[in-house]
C-alpha cells in the first residue's frame, strides 16, 4: 500500500508518539534522513577540535534531554527505547552508513595504489556493529533478516535443535531450519570477511601501525574513540540496570521506585555512540577524498 504525503507525515508522528507500530516506510523515512544528514556533514568542513565540539555539545543536550524525558515522562522513554523502535532504527541506519562511507573509502584508496588499511578495520567493525543491531531479525522492506549471534559457538552449528528452543523461547513462526541455514551461510560470509581483512591488515601492518599511533591525533580517530567509549559505557550501564531489575534483593525498593529498564539507559549512549561512528567516517572520508586532502598516517621521518 502506497501512502500519500499526508497520511505518512501522520503515521510517522505515530511512531514518534509511539501510536502506531514501525513499519517499512518508516524505515525508510528514517534511512533518508540519515542520508541527508550524512550528505550535510560530508559538505561541511570540520576540522581537528571543531569535530569534538560538534560532537560534545548536541550530544550533552541529548542525553541530558533523554534525562528530563525519564523523570517527567518515563513511559514514554520506556517506549521510544523499546525493541525494533525508532531509536534502535537510527541506530542502525547510522551505523549502516557510517559502514558504507568506510568501506568505499578502504576500496577507493586500494584502485588509486594508496592502501588506507584504517578504513578497512574501521568498516569491519562498523559491519559487525550494524549486524549486531538487526542480529535478532527486523522488518527491513518487507524481508526479515534472522541469524544466531551466536558466532563463536560450535553448537548452533551442529545440533540444528538449537533453533528450535530459539523459536520457542522467542515465540517465532519460522522454521528452526530456516534459521539454521540463515545462521551458517550468514556466519560463514562474515567469517570468510574477518579472514580476509586480517589477512589484508597483516599485509600492511607497518601503514596499518603508523595509522593507530595516529588515531588520537586525528578528528575522525578521536570521534571513533568517543564512540567505542560511548558505545562500552552503554553496555555496562545497561547490564547494571538489567541485574537490578532481576535482582530479588531490590525488589521492594523497585515497587517504591521507577526504575528505568537496560534498554532505557543503553539505547541513547549507544544511538549517540553510532553518530560518533558516523562522523568519524565522514571525516575520514574527507580527509582521504577533500579537494585538499591530509595524509591519515604519521610521515616516516628518516633518521
């Protein structure tokens, strides 16, 4: 069903009220906006500590907007942070392109005889970032895309009964052999990818050394440790707040007490991590693509 002007404008302010439930047009609303918003950055020159003010301040005022929403209205939090909501897919689409910018700028530099081995270890990482964000299945135009993030464990490889526990507990209509496949061609193409990075990483390590030393001097160096930082503080807090919700011991003071769920406190420091990512490609992309671009590396002075 193809939807007018009007009645997307409406069912988006749906979503944002949380009336309606995500769908494919909003996914892709959300996407083009992040393209635009990426297309905007690439056009705007930023440089050195310039890049970690545009950062700071926008991110302050986000998190601390985030605050005031969970003390005056903490349901609405709850839902705006809920599983496949619209924080999750900003997440998402930010990390997807960020993944986009880094992977044609290592491709890029490799056609033009100038290997950027940092631009290739950044879009591996990105990948596994987006991949983790859609690893439990979402509905991306139409399709659904499930697969176990389960990558490092030999069971789900060979017992496909594993799946089947997977559906129950999470209350699937799939077929667990269709989630099974899924899970073996999915890990065995991401598996296949991290060999050849590595291998590619190894190849040019003595670049790919000189680019690391240099990472905290660079603006997209520091914007990705900001993210990595961010996206770590996330996942603690997260867990913190998970074993208090599950933890019998505060049970009386949680019936006293709004306490916010993991997904309340990790789903904004992560969404703000994924923008960290994204600038740092951005920057990145510009620094190796600008009319007047800088070398990414520190130069080898001769002795």
């Amino acid at each position: 069903m193809v939807l007018s002007y009007p009645e997307l404008l409406a069912s988006m302010q749906g979503v944002l009220l949380r009336r309606t439930e995500i769908a494919e047009e909003h996914v892709l609303l959300l996407l083009i906006a992040c393209v635009l918003a990426t297309w905007l950055l690439l056009r705007t020159e930023l440089q050195g500590k310039a890049v970690l003010k545009a950062l700071g301040v926008p991110g302050a005022a986000f998190l601390a907007a985030v605050a005031v929403l969970g003390v005056t209205s903490f349901e609405t939090l709850q839902e705006l942070t809920w599983e496949d909501g619209i924080l999750e897919w900003l997440t998402a689409h930010s990390l997807f392109i960020a993944w986009v910018l880094t992977g044609v700028t290592a491709a890029r530099g490799a056609q033009r005889g100038r290997p950027k081995p940092m631009a290739a270890f950044l879009a591996t990482g990105l990948f596994l970032g987006w991949s983790r964000e859609l690893a439990w299945g979402r509905p991306f135009f139409g399709q659904r895309m499930w697969y176990s993030r389960n990558l490092f464990r030999l069971k789900p490889y060979l017992d496909p009964a594993y799946f089947e526990k997977f559906c129950d507990a999470e209350n699937l209509a799939e077929q667990p052999m269709t989630l099974y496949w899924a899970h073996l061609g999915f890990s065995f193409l991401l598996i296949v990818l991290l060999v050849w990075v590595g291998v590619y990483l190894v190849r040019r390590r003595k670049r790919f050394g000189r680019e690391v030393k240099a990472l905290r001097r660079q603006a997209y160096g520091q914007c990705f440790l900001a993210g990595v930082g961010l996206y770590l503080g996330a996942q603690v807090l997260g867990s913190v707040f998970e074993r208090i919700a599950e933890s019998d011991a505060t049970a009386a003071w949680r019936a006293a007490h709004r306490v916010p769920g993991h997904r309340a406190v990790s789903e904004p420091i992560e969404l703000l991590g994924a923008f960290c990512f994204l600038l740092s490609a951005s920057a990145l992309w510009r620094a190796c693509f600008a009319r007047h671009s800088v070398s990414i590396a520190v130069p080898v002075t001769a002795k």
